[in-house]
C-alpha cells in the first residue's frame, strides 16, 4: 500500500473509532483477521494509549510496538525495521499521549537538575527536554521520536523516497481521538544546562 495512502487509511480509521465511542457508528462486523499490517504504532505502554483498538481495523492491519514514553531502545528499532524492512507497512505512526506519566516522570528529574537516575531512567530525561524545545511534552517528544526514525541510517532510503512515511500523533485518551502533528522537518536539540548534547535517537 502506498506511504500516502496508509496514512489516510489511520486517519479515517480513527475517525471511526471515535464515532464508534460515542455511539455514531456500529462496531466492525468483520472479526477476520488481515493477511498483513499496512501501518505500525510506536506507543507508550500505559494503558492510556493502547493503539491496537484506535483505527477500527480488522485485527493484525495494524501492528503496535509499546514503550515507555515511547522510546526508541535497540529492541524497538529492530521492530520498526522488520515491519518496515519484511513487512512492507506504508506508514509509521509514532503516537504520544496526553498526561503521560512517563513524561512526567521525565520532566521532573530534568528540572531537579543533573543528579543521577538509578538504572536506564537517566534516558528519559532527554524525552522532557524534547517536549519543552519543541512544544507541548508529548507532542515535542513525538516529534523528537519522528525526527530520530525519519534519520536512522537502516531506514533513509525509504523515508526519503516516500516510500514509507514517520507520522507522528498525540492521542487524547478522554474521547480516544488522535490529534495527527503537521507533516514538517523535526529539529532536535537538548541544551538544558548541566546535560550533555543529547543525541536525536533518544532512549537508545
């Protein structure tokens, strides 16, 4: 399926899924599942932001890869690129969600300033200064994730092209409804003081 026409697709779906909410529209009578996805969901993994449900699909049109925040570590990169790489989806739609807890969480360790996190949490701090540079948190932190995918080495050929498309959205958990962000170039940088320069594929 054409780049173009995938994202279209989730457009229309998720205009479905909302009338189906509010009780517009009947549920899907077709419980077949789909020889293969045409798009995959890059989510958080709060239940919040489910995104298998959000299209009104038939079951397996639309995978989902769930993450904290998202973000984009080594085993979520090799996801994206099976299904963009084998599977051949259209479109790739990096989805944040409204009072997300993990850019909560995110947000408040960066203005405690730097002071160590234990583990990995340290990753996280970059996602709240991406939201802070870029606009509101999730939805600067979508486009930092998009600008990250629309730049991995293993990907570039077909993003250029258009062959495949990084989408990126913000879902409003309350009415189910995604707000999809403008198609425009993603600049990233983290300049908060007492952080290092943080490179564009945050949570890696």
């Amino acid at each position: 399926m054409p780049s173009g026409q995938a994202l279209q697709r989730l457009h229309a779906g998720n205009e479905r899924h909302v009338k189906r909410l509010s009780g517009d529209a009947q549920a899907p009578g077709d419980p077949t599942r789909a020889a293969f996805p045409f798009a995959l969901v890059v989510g958080c993994f709060e239940p919040d932001a489910a995104g298998e449900h959000l299209f009104a699909e038939k079951p397996g049109a639309v995978q989902c890869v769930r993450t904290a925040g998202p973000s984009l570590g080594a085993d979520t990169m090799a996801a994206i690129e099976y299904a963009v790489l084998v599977q051949n989806v259209g479109v790739v739609l990096v989805l944040g969600h409204s009072g997300c807890g993990v850019l909560t969480a995110a947000a408040d360790a960066r203005a405690a300033g730097p002071v160590p996190l234990p583990g990995d949490l340290a990753a996280w701090v970059p996602l709240a200064a991406a939201g802070t540079r870029l606009g509101k948190p999730a939805s600067g932190h979508v486009r930092a994730l998009r600008a990250a995918l629309r730049n991995a080495d293993s990907l570039l050929t077909l993003t250029r092209s258009g062959q495949v498309k990084i989408a990126g959205g913000v879902l409003d958990p309350a009415t189910g409804a995604i707000e999809f962000l403008p198609d425009e170039p993603d600049e990233v940088e983290d300049d908060t003081p007492g952080f290092a320069s943080t490179p564009v594929r945050y949570g890696s």
